[in-house]
C-alpha cells in the first residue's frame, strides 16, 4: 500500500481546486457585523456549491494570497463588510477606485487596496462586493440584515453566480 504524506494529501487537494471558483471572504467574527465574510465562507463550507470553494481570510486576508496564488482561480469573489454609507446589509460591487477615494473603513492590518490589486493581478475576473455593516464593536451581535445579505449572496453563488444585479457603490 502507497502512504501518502500530509502534505502530499493537501497538495492533491490544492490541484483539484486549481483554475476554478473561490470565494475570498474576509473579516472578523469578533466585530459584529464584520463577520459577514466568515459567515458566507461557514456557509459556503456547510453546503458547498458546485464549482466554488471558499478561503475564509479573517481578520488579515493578506495571509491568503500566497494559496490564492496556488490555486490560480479564474474567477475569484472578495466579500467583505464595508462602511459605504448605506443601510445595513446593502450589498454593493466595488472596486480600486471606489476603495481609494471612498477611504472605507476596514479593521483589516495592510490597506484592502492592496489586496485588491495583488488579487487582479494573479485573476482576470475579480468582483469585490461589500456588505454594509451596522456595527462593528467587539463581541457585538451580527444584525439580521446583515445575515439576510450574507443568505443573498449564497443565494447568487447557488443561482449562478451573476453579480451584475448589485449596483456599484455610488
């Protein structure tokens, strides 16, 4: 019988997801609203949707790039709360110069702007849509509106994946 190592076991894994779909989902559980993120990608993990795995970021995405880059997605999603000015839950695409000149708030340690175009640059097709937080105090409670857009967009994945509905934050 062939043993296989761990790291053989993980890198087998890592090829049968290369040049497909990932959700990047990134945020804080402990923030309130900021869990948007790892919610989708607890979500995404409990009832997988065909053709998409999720990489739960947390609190420093930039940890990530280096799988990402791995994977080689040709499609990849960033979900992540963003204080746009908005009601809460409203989900908005958004992109560098939204980011820049918009100055979101982020509670994550290097700029999203960063992450952004280290993203665009290892994937053609990168949407980035935030979910408008209420509140992001420690250990506050996630709001239902923020939960309902985080079902939303599960929703979108299962449906198709066809984010063209979310209007660009204004």
């Amino acid at each position: 019988m062939l043993e296989r190592s761990a790291a053989d076991i993980l890198a087998a894994a890592e090829e049968s997801e290369r040049g497909g779909c990932v959700v990047f989902c990134v945020g804080s559980v402990l923030r309130g609203d900021d869990a948007a993120g790892p919610l989708l990608a607890k979500k995404l993990e409990d009832r997988p949707i065909e053709g998409w795995s999720a990489v739960d970021g947390g609190q420093t995405p930039e940890n990530e790039l280096g799988y990402l880059r791995r994977l080689a997605p040709r499609r990849l999603l960033l979900v992540d709360a963003a204080a746009m000015g908005l009601e809460p839950g409203a989900i908005r695409r958004l992109g560098g110069e939204h980011v820049a000149t918009q100055s979101l708030i982020t509670t994550h340690t290097l700029p999203i702007t960063y992450l952004l175009s280290e993203l665009e640059a290892m994937c053609d097709d990168v949407t980035f849509l935030g979910i408008q937080p209420a509140a992001t105090e420690f250990f506050g409670p996630v709001h239902p509106q923020v939960l309902e857009a985080v079902d939303h967009l599960y929703q979108t994945l299962a449906d198709g994946a066809d984010f063209s509905g979310y209007p660009f934050v204004g």
